[in-house]
C-alpha cells in the first residue's frame, strides 16, 4: 500500500514504534468498524485503515512502502553494499542445504514402517533439530542487527534522507530474505 503513511496521517519513516501505532489503528478502527458504523463509506475507510495497518506494523512492508513513497524502486536490490550480500550469501549456504537435508529426511520418514527403521532415523531427527534451532538463532540475531540498523536508520532519515535510500534499500532486502527465511523454519515440524 503506497499511501499507508498518508491514511494515518504520519510522515514517512523508517521505524515507528508498535504500541503508538496500534492504540492509534484501534481508535480509528473503532469508528469506522462495520459493526459500530455500517455506511459504505465507514466501510471502505476501514478496509483502507486495516491495509494501511497491516503494511506499517511490518517492518518489511513498511520499509517497502517508504521507498516507493519516496519514488524509488525497491526491486533495485541490492545495489550497493558488498558486506550485506554476503552475510545473505553466508546464510543461504546454510539455509538451502538445510531445507534440502529436511526434505530427504521426511522422504524417509515417510517410507519407514517399521519400528525399527523409525528409530534409526531418531539421530538424523535430533541432528537437524539442533540444527534448526542453530539457524532460527542466527536468523533471530539477524533479525535484531537489521531492527537496530532500521531505528538508526530512522534517527538520521529527517537529515540525510537521500543519502541513506541505497542503505535503506539493502537494508530492505536483508529484512526481506531474513523474515521470509524466518517464516520457512517456523512452517517445519518434526
């Protein structure tokens, strides 16, 4: 949504705290909420506020919606920064195998029968759980660094703001792979 920060009447930043951002969604919402409000107008004016909502409150789509607010393509990723792809590289060195490892162990799984051949997979299973837990601690600390690295992005954004969209940009897409990634480990149950 190109206009999220427009419908909460709020300048475009990089970061905006979540408790200020929700109690002000809450009240609005409660306006214009279908079931308090059942004009057509109240209705799409909700639609929008939730949108608007939902793209602020994730710091991916937010950081998304300021790039395109501030007319710049954010499908020119990783532009410039060398340092950021390769820590991206590094954990998808990690990441992809991993899936892989997971794949061929549920194929396994799925074909043993017995109870014998279940517990001889028992060690494989207990390797690539510590091997999840390994990478969704990685990807957790990512996940702070790149947290730290949007606030100190919004400290200086009033001031330097054309200076720092590359660095938002790249910034953009490590959130982007860490969160995606993210949302891969947690989906996995063994």
């Amino acid at each position: 949504m190109k206009d999220a920060f427009a419908v909460f009447g709020i300048p475009p930043r990089p970061w905006l705290a979540p408790e200020p951002l929700h109690d002000f969604f809450m009240k609005r919402a409660a306006t214009f909420h279908p079931d308090s409000n059942d004009t057509a107008s109240a209705k799409n004016e909700f639609l929008k506020l939730n949108a608007a909502y939902q793209t602020l409150r994730d710091p991916v789509k937010r950081l998304r919606c300021l790039l395109e607010t501030m007319s710049e393509s954010p499908t020119t990723l990783f532009a410039e920064n060398h340092a950021d792809q390769q820590q991206l590289q590094l954990l998808f060195t990690e990441i992809a195998p991993f899936k892989n490892e997971l794949d061929q162990f549920t194929k396994k799984r799925e074909h043993a029968t017995s109870p014998v051949s279940l517990a001889l997979l028992h060690q494989e299973e207990q390797e690539l759980k510590n091997k999840m837990i390994l990478l969704k601690e990685r990807l957790s600390q990512e996940w702070r660094t790149c947290q730290d690295e949007l606030l100190a992005l919004d400290n200086e954004w009033e001031s330097q703001t054309m200076d720092l969209l590359p660095f938002a940009k790249n910034l953009l897409t490590r959130m982007s792979f860490v969160q995606k990634w993210t949302a891969l480990l947690q989906a996995i149950s063994l």
